[in-house]
C-alpha cells in the first residue's frame, strides 16, 4: 500500500526506540528526518555511543538509556523503569520500536505509560526458520505476547509480515505493512572511469590489480566471516588472484566479539597479505566502488540494506538463502543465492564472477536498474511517514482483521496485560532466578542442584497448569542445562536466567488472553446492566 505525506504538525511527538546510536545513524536517519520534516517533534532513545551527538546535532531530541544486548531479562530491568520515565514526562503520541531489545522493552514500557500507539518496525525477527524449535518457540511466544499491545506493524521484509501474520503475532487490530530498506543510487553509485577518490583509495590499500571481492558488516560469527574466510582460502587455492575487502568491525556490545579471533585466522590461513580490513568507517559507499564482487553469507537478517547498497554500486551479489537476502536477489541475474553456512557453495557462485568481467558486468547493471526502481530511499520515507501518519491519524490501513478496538478500552486492558505481565515476572521469573543466581554458583555441583529444582518445579506447573505444559517446561529447562554444561555456551547465572525464561511466557500467554476475555464480558455486562 502507497501512503502520501500529511503536515503531522509540532504537536504531535514522536518517540523512536533503538538499542545502540549506530543503528539510528546508519538505518533510520532518512525515516526520521523525513517524520521531522512532515513536522514531527522527533525524539531518539538509545544506548550512549559515538553517534549519540551527531544524532543530536541533526535536532533529534535524545534520551540515554541503559540498553545492552543480552538475554538476561534482569538487565533490562533498569532501562525499562528509564523508558517508563521519559515516556510519561514527555507525553509522546507515538513510539515506534526498533532492533529485538528496544522493541521489547520499549513496548512494554510504552504500554505500561499508556502511550496511544505503538508501531513495530520489524527490521527481522531473533526467530528464524533454520533455528531449533527449542530456542524459536520461546521467542514466537514472547512475540505474540508483546503483539497483544502493538497498534501497528510495519516489516522491512513481506517474508517476515507472512510469518507474523500466519503465526497470529500481528493482533487483530494491528495495522500491517511491508516498506522495504531504501538505499541513497546518487551516494552509492557505481564506479566512474576517473574517480580521484576510488583511484587514491585504491593505491592507498593496494588493491589496483586484482578484482575484489567484499562483504560490508559487524565483525560476528552470524554474518557469516568464517564462511568467507574458507571461501577466500578456496578460491586462493584453485589459482585464482583476487584481494578481499572487509568493511566494518565488531562494536562494543557484540556478544561474541569476534573481530580479534577473525583476524588472527586470516594470519593463520596465510592470507594476511590478501585481506584488508578497514575498520568502523562511514566510507562505506566509496569502499563499494573498490569492489567488483559483493558477498553477504550471513546466517540470520532482516532485509539487508548492505545488500541494496551493493546493488545500488553495480555489483553482482552472492547472498545465503535467508529471509531478507533472497527477497532482494535474482538468482541468476543480480546474483546468486548460496545454501548458509556452505563456503564450498559460496566459493562455487563467487569463482565464475571473478573469472567473468562480462558475466559481472551484466548483473551489476541489472541490480543497479532493480535497486532504482523498488528501493529509492525517497520513495520509503513517503511509505514510512506516510504510515506513521495513518496510524496517528486512525486513516486507512490494512488491518489483519476485525473492528478497531475503542482508544480508552485499548489503554486498559493494555495497562491491565502489563500489570499482569510484570506480576508473573517478579513471581515466576525475577524473585527465583535472582535467589537461584546467587545461591547456586556456590554449590559444587550446580547443575545437579538446577535439574533437582526444575523437577519439583514442574511437578507444581503440572497440578497448575496441566502436565503436557509442564513437560514441555521441563524438557526446555532441561536442554538448556545440559548443553550449557556440555558446552560451557553460558555462564550458570546466565543458564538459570535463560532456563527459567520459558515457564514465564508460556503462563503470561495463557492468562493474558483470558484476562482480556474477562475484561470485554465484565465490559459487556456493566453494558448491559445500564
């Protein structure tokens, strides 16, 4: 659907809730600045970064939040309470969520201070459809739960808005839309035959003659380096001469922080003298123009939007078969689609581009043409404000089904889904996981004392809430338990906070409903009644 622009006037106040400042600066800018310039107040909440003042510098109003990415739900303890403060003293129309940690914890706290309307931009779900139904049906069930007080969901991928609406995490009332990641095709463009910048930034790294082949991203496991690495070494084996060119480094609040252990392997592989890595850097369109060959193998993303700048420069791009990727390449005119995880498969689709200038020309052309007509990033900031207009508005939009729910009924049973909710995560959740996090690590052997618990646990969730829930809690706790001391994955504090995460969703997603139910039959009797 196709949104027009309105005049939103100074008034209305605009919350945009993001994890880290680099996200804002890199992603969301033009989307804000375009809600800015239909006269929005906007307003930006994140963690504190390099980018925090720059944002602030283009009239975003900032607030510091203490985010850090990380499943251990006490820490987002304090940030919520944060979120909840700035929420009810700036009296913000609408607060739009991003990234998997901003998004839960900003929309519970939008709903808990009673803010209007609450849009989901999707940018990729934590879930995905080669995760173990064992770690993604905990997270399903997280995203129904907070879906229950989404007003409005906008999916930068049309595979993602499926899957919501077929798993029922968009709520009946919700407005649902696709507007696609835009890229800037007059930034990146492609390379000229004389280009003072891309020639001295050529010489600078060495690079003038051997084709290129490049990747753009944060230095983690996921994105898939190791993948690259194993198909640069192939291809340097096979007796092909080609340099490869990483953009990007790990940042701060990785999990992982891979960027160390990645370099030391391109040493060990003896291919140090035929990588370069060029660290955090915003030259990421004039890095482009060096390459002659794009790779993304990445494990899990939303709708890539280094993938569009690639497309955007000319470049022929090798993609792994995910959400996001595959929506955006042609397999066999823009590029190629590579199983994840498969170097071999990778180095396969990657050699007959290096080996080909003609081969490589034809599809950058095509994707440069494809990236002009579907992803000009000024057409999505029309869609997005747009959007964002039509939910404030109460306008047209597509809704997945059924009336709209009354704005003061809304707000209650949304506050009333929220008390419950924190309830069951002090009762269930927050008071065992906190008494078991500090008393376990002193036992000698921990994890038998977690396995005893989770036993006598279960057998109460049993007589509680029937035992299929209870076995299926048990089986999680279990599995989590077992692979932590198999693999040394978490630490036990961590295990006993993941473990315990389960038992509190699956609970809250069986009350919550039922506490609306009741609310709508009390509702309908007082009706009555009069």
């Amino acid at each position: 659907m196709k949104y027009s622009i309105k005049t939103g006037g100074s008034d209305t106040k605009v919350l945009a809730i993001v994890t880290v400042d680099i996200m804002a600066w890199v992603l969301l800018c033009p989307w804000l600045k375009g809600l800015q310039d239909a006269g929005f107040e906007v307003h930006i909440a994140c963690a504190k970064g390099q980018y925090y003042d720059r944002l602030g510098g283009l009239g975003f109003v900032m607030h510091p939040v203490s985010f850090r990415r990380t499943f251990n739900v006490f820490a987002h303890v304090i940030p919520f309470f944060e979120l909840v403060g700035i929420l009810r003293a700036g009296r913000f129309q609408i607060v739009n969520t991003h990234s998997p940690v901003a998004a839960a914890v900003g929309r519970m706290a939008a709903a808990f201070a009673s803010v209007e309307n609450i849009v989901y931009t999707v940018h990729g779900f934590y879930f995905h459809d080669r995760m173990p139904p064992l770690l993604a049906n905990p997270i399903i069930a997280l995203e129904w739960l907070l879906g229950r007080w989404t007003d409005a969901f906008m999916f930068v991928s049309d595979e993602d808005r499926r899957t919501a609406q077929r798993l029922g995490i968009c709520g009946v009332n919700a407005r649902v839309c696709t507007i696609y990641n835009g890229v800037d095709v007059d930034l990146y463009r492609p390379a000229a035959d004389s280009d003072a910048v891309t020639d001295a930034l050529r010489i600078q790294h060495g690079l003038q003659n051997r084709p290129v082949v490049g990747m753009v991203g944060r230095i983690v496991k996921e994105k898939g380096y190791r993948e690259f690495l194993e198909m640069a070494r192939g291809i340097t084996e096979s007796g092909i001469d080609a340099t490869y060119l990483v953009v990007g480094d790990s940042l701060p609040s990785d999990r992982d922080q891979f960027g160390p252990t990645f370099r030391a392997s391109v040493k060990e592989a003896g291919l140090a003298d035929r990588f370069v890595l060029t660290g955090m850097t915003d030259r990421v369109s004039d890095y482009l123009r060096l390459m002659d060959v794009f790779v993304l193998p990445s494990y899990r993303e939303g709708f890539p939007r280094s993938i569009l700048e690639a497309m955007a420069t000319s470049l022929p791009v090798v993609a792994t078969d995910i959400r996001g990727c595959r929506e955006a390449v042609v397999h066999g005119v823009t590029g190629y689609i590579v199983p994840p995880r498969d170097a071999a498969a990778l180095r396969k689709a990657v050699e007959p581009l290096l080996t080909n200038p003609k081969l490589r020309k034809e599809m950058g052309r095509e994707a440069r043409r494809i990236a002009g007509e579907r992803y000009d990033f000024n057409e999505v900031r029309r869609q997005f404000v747009g959007f964002v207009e039509a939910v404030h508005d109460g306008g047209p939009g597509v809704k997945v089904g059924g009336a709209q729910t009354p704005p003061a009924l809304k707000l209650a049973l949304r506050r009333s889904n929220v008390s419950v909710l924190l309830f069951l995560l002090l009762a269930v959740y927050f008071i065992p996981s906190l008494l078991a996090s500090t008393i376990v690590p002193h036992f000698r052997y921990p994890f038998v004392f977690c396995l005893a618990g989770d036993s006598v646990g279960c057998v109460i969730l049993g007589f509680l809430m029937g035992w299929r829930t209870a076995g299926l809690v048990y089986l999680w706790a279990t599995a989590i338990e077992l692979t932590s001391m198999a693999t040394g994955l978490w630490t036990v504090q961590e295990m006993i906070w993941f473990s315990n995460l389960m038992p509190t969703i699956i609970i809250a997603a069986r009350v919550v409903p039922f506490l609306a139910q009741a609310r709508n039959w009390r509702r309908n009797g007082r009706r009555e009644q009069e």
